[in-house]
C-alpha cells in the first residue's frame, strides 16, 4: 500500500513510556465486545488498537465476550466477531473468553460486597430507582431498603439467584453514596433478575451482573494491564475504580479512555444498525452497504486497508469530530492501486461493429495483469469485429472538450487500434442500438503520424465477454449525520441510489473468478467478486470504491 504519515496515538506512547520506566513486564490488553451485534468501523479501530498494541510491544491480547445479556445476544454474533478478527489478521491470546466464565467468581464478590456492608438488595421498581437516583442538579435520595441487615440482603440474593423472585422485583445494588456528583457512583446497580437461557451458562443463573460489575473484574481476573475504553466510559472509570478497592481481585488494570471514532454519512449505532437489519432495508448485518466489518469485507475492503485507516486517523483524547469517509475510501484506493489486478467490463453496453473488420476475424493481445507487477499474470483480450464499449463513452451531440467517441470522432480502443464513429443506428425511438465504426490498423501499438487522438476507451468482445451482475454501491445515506437531529427519523436521510444493479461485460479473463477477488476494472473503478452470490458460472461483482480519490487531493490542498 502506498505509504501514508501515521498519526498520533498517545496510549502507544504512554506504554512505551512505562515499559522503559519498568513498571510492567509485559502488557496485556483485551477486546472487550459485546455479542448482541456484528462489529463496525468503530469497533475495527478498538480492535486495531488493542490487538495492534499488544503485537508492537510483544504483549498480549485477550478476546472476551461481555455477554451479560442473554436476551440479546447470539451464537451467530460471536462467530461472526470471532471471523473479522481473524480477518483483520489478529490472535488472541489462548482460548476466547466470556465474561461467563466468571459468574461464580463475581456472585461470590458480590455476597462479599453485602457482607461488608457494600451492598444491598432493594425492592424498589425501576421507575422508582431512577426517581430516587435524582438528576445532574440535584442529590438523589437513599432507597427505604438501603440499611437492611446483611443477613437478610444474602438471603434475598440467594433467593433471586435461585429464581425465586420475578423479573424487576428485585436487583442488588452497592451501597456508596447516593449524593455523588457522578451519578454513576448514586449505588449502582449490580445484578438484575432475568429468567433467560443463558448462550453458554444455559439455565444455571437466574440474575445476570451488570456490565458495570463485571468488565473491572474481568479485566483484573485476566491481568490486563491496560483496559482502553472510548470516553464515554470515563464517568464510570470511578466506579471501575471503586469496585477494585473494595473486592480481593488479584490485580489492578488501568482503565484508559479514547475518543471513538465518527465517521460521516455513517451510523454506527448498533441499535440503529440492528433496525436496518431487521425492517429488511438491507440485506443483513453483512450486506456491503453496512459499515460492518463484514459489510465491508464483502464490498471488497482489504484488512490491510481497514488496518492502514485506523493509522492514519490515529488515537487521542479529544473528539476531533467526524472524519471523512474520504479518508477511508482513500485507504481502500491506494492498497488495490497497488495490488488489484486489471481487468475491462462494460457496465453499460453498446454495440459497436467494425465494419472494415472480417466476420471471421479474431486476434489476441497479451496484456499485463498489472501495470507495474511482473509477478502478476498477463492477461489474453480476443479482438473481433463486434465490441461492447459504455453507453457512456458516446455522445451524438458532445461538448467541446469531450475525448470519447461521436459521429467522426476518433478513439482509442485500450491495447488495441484507433476507431472512428461512421455511422449510428438507431430504433423506432430513436434510441442508439449500435455504432458502425471502421478501425485504422496502423495504429496498433502507435499513434497516427498526420493527428491526435486523445481518448482511451476499455471495451469488451461481443463474441468472447463474460455477462456478469455488478452492484453499484454507494453511501447509504445522503447526510453527513443521519441521526444528528434526534427529534427526526434517521431512515428519512436514506439514499434511494445506494444500490444500482447492472448486466455488465467482462472480458474472458474474468471467468472463474473466485469470490473476494478483487480487481480494477479499468476507467470504471475498484470491484471485488460477492463472497457469497458469485459463482464461476454466475459472476456477481460488488464496487468497492470509484477511481477518484478527493481524499488524496484534499492532502495535497493542505
């Protein structure tokens, strides 16, 4: 990939630091994801920053599924996380974990909690908790079932551990200190009743902790060192704190925030994202208009791409605001510029027939499969009398600066002869069916001696071409920031062209194509073959990414 300046990234830097100052011997760090979703660019860059540290500093990484909501969480999810992991070219350390596996761990700190006095279970509902818990301005108040006695609490938390009590009658919530300015220290809540068949504990729990009680410890169970976070989660770092004062955990991770990552014309909410899946706006959670890592795998983005973006954007403190998506398509670009082979494919076709060409006439050129790889295949590209160019590349009535094909304008064929437009043939409603063109056969391989002839234009054999499907994908919404206004719908910014499906013409070189092989398909743009929709005998191409780059444009502006 062509090489792009690296930008900060001050958790590298502090790492570095403490490992020089000796206080760690070795850093572990962990990906943290919920399974209730597949992951997003947001959560590549985590990935990327986990995982990317643990590597540059001979750490490790540990996967764990924080799967302490079984009502929304999915085998399928955690295969599909577990694969765009591997994808992205990351290890983990040992085997997956799961936040599960510490259940019996954390209900034996929480009755260690209610033994000294921590917590506490409390009958109120719901609605009367966040009543009692008070806003930004005002003092929450202590619940009437705060001072029950410890052995009454451990006995009640039994009770709901074993099912006894129904969902929302009862949670057990610690005990700190309800005026607190940071709401998230006004007694917390610690575990909730949930009669719901847990993925990979099965019937055994009947109360689930929360994610609040369950990362910290977690993280000290596995011997993080280093827990990163986006900042949202910097209010809860005093909680995180909290718990790791007053339970026996075996170590002291440090929690580290980061600002997330904002991407325009992009969600990246699962929740939203969830509601596109499920209302059939797309076709599924890896469809390649989603910013899903497999959305995106599946629209042909390379994982040394998406490692390359997560770089150049780089890791700070401060909410830079949204990047543009630019900057993205740009890393995209410049990897297959560098490592697509090239191909021709007609989206639009139009007849053109040589008219000065034999019927019977048939020559093959030897064509590199990359203008600047010799490791990579030639290509063979059949030449006949009848040839498909984009409807496209011809106008009857062009402006002045048009250097494509018109009534006795003269083109290029690419690897081929100069052409001239003699003749249009038209139907009964004067729609353009076919071009009759005469070809210069001593132009092959040269330029006419006596004129210019400025346009180049990829074409295909009527006789040798290859049908293929090819989806036109575009952003899928037409808005920077499809849910900026909170008080409308986000699905009103949707973008009606953000698929486009044509019958393209591929040259015969692209039969047999395997899926997520990608290519350039010259002047048109960067496409890969669909992972699950194309065939060898039913080519299904997705576009990546059109060969404009703004991004790299934008860079030498600055």
């Amino acid at each position: 990939m062509t090489e792009t300046t690296s930008a900060p990234n001050f958790i590298r830097n502090q790492i570095a630091e403490e490992l020089e100052a000796g206080r760690h011997d070795k850093i572990v760090t962990r990906f943290p994801p919920h399974p209730n979703g597949f992951l997003h660019i947001g959560h590549a860059k985590s990935i990327c920053l986990n995982f990317g540290l643990a590597e540059q500093f001979g750490g490790e990484c540990n996967l764990r599924f924080d799967d302490t909501n079984p009502e929304k969480e999915e085998q399928a999810y955690i295969d599909a996380i577990k694969e765009d992991v591997n994808w992205l070219g990351f290890e983990w350390a040992g085997d997956v974990r799961f936040a599960s596996d510490y259940f019996d761990q954390l209900y034996a700190w929480a009755q260690h909690l209610v033994r000294e006095g921590k917590a506490y279970v409390d009958d109120l509902s719901p609605d009367e908790i966040r009543e009692y818990r008070g806003t930004l301005t005002e003092p929450g108040r202590p619940s009437p079932y705060r001072e029950r006695g410890v052995e009454e609490n451990l006995d009640l938390l039994e009770r709901m551990r074993v099912g006894e009590f129904a969902e929302g009658e009862k949670v057990l919530r610690a005990k700190i200190d309800m005026a607190s300015p940071n709401i998230n220290l006004r007694d917390p809540i610690l575990y909730r009743i949930r009669h719901a068949r847990h993925h990979q504990a099965g019937d055994k729990w009947k109360i689930y902790p929360s994610y609040d009680f369950t990362h910290g410890q977690s993280d000290a169970l596995e011997g993080v060192t280093h827990s990163l976070c986006s900042l949202e989660f910097e209010d809860h770092r005093p909680l995180y704190d909290w718990f790791l004062e007053h339970l026996p955990v075996p170590s002291r991770p440090r929690q580290i925030e980061f600002a997330r990552l904002n991407l325009n014309y992009t969600l990246t909410s699962k929740r939203k994202l969830k509601l596109l899946v499920d209302q059939g706006i797309v076709d599924g959670w890896d469809d390649p208009r989603m910013p899903t890592i497999s959305g995106m795998r599946r629209r042909g983005y390379t994982p040394a791409s998406i490692r390359k973006f997560c770089e150049m954007i780089g890791v700070t403190r401060a909410d830079g605001g949204l990047v543009d998506i630019a900057m993205l398509t740009h890393a995209i670009r410049s990897d297959l510029e560098d490592n697509a082979p090239r191909a021709m494919c007609v989206l639009k076709p139009l007849k053109v027939v040589l008219t000065n060409v034999p019927e019977d006439h048939e020559e093959v050129y030897e064509v590199a499969g990359h203008p600047a790889r010799d490791d990579m295949p030639t290509r063979r590209i059949p030449f006949t009398r009848e040839v498909y160019i984009d409807r496209d590349d011809f106008m009857e009535e062009p402006p002045k600066k048009f250097f494509r094909l018109a009534p006795g304008k003269e083109v290029r064929l690419r690897n081929s002869y100069v052409i001239r437009c003699d003749e249009v043939i038209k139907d009964d409603e004067g729609e353009v069916t076919e071009l009759h063109c005469s070809v210069d056969f001593d132009t092959l391989g040269k330029n006419p001696e006596d004129r210019k002839v400025k346009g180049v234009l990829h074409w295909v054999s009527a006789t040798h071409g290859i049908p293929m499907e090819v989806r036109l994908y575009d952003n899928l919404f037409q808005v920077e920031q499809p849910d900026k206004d909170r008080d409308a719908d986000f699905l009103e910014h949707l973008n009606p062209e953000s698929l486009v499906t044509v019958q393209g013409i591929g040259e015969p070189s692209l039969a047999g194509t395997e899926p997520e092989s990608r290519y350039q398909f010259e002047r048109v743009g960067y496409f890969c073959a669909d992972r699950y929709a194309s065939r060898p005998d039913h080519l299904v191409f997705n576009r990546t990414v059109g060969l404009k780059d703004s991004w790299a444009k934008i860079k030498k502006k600055g």
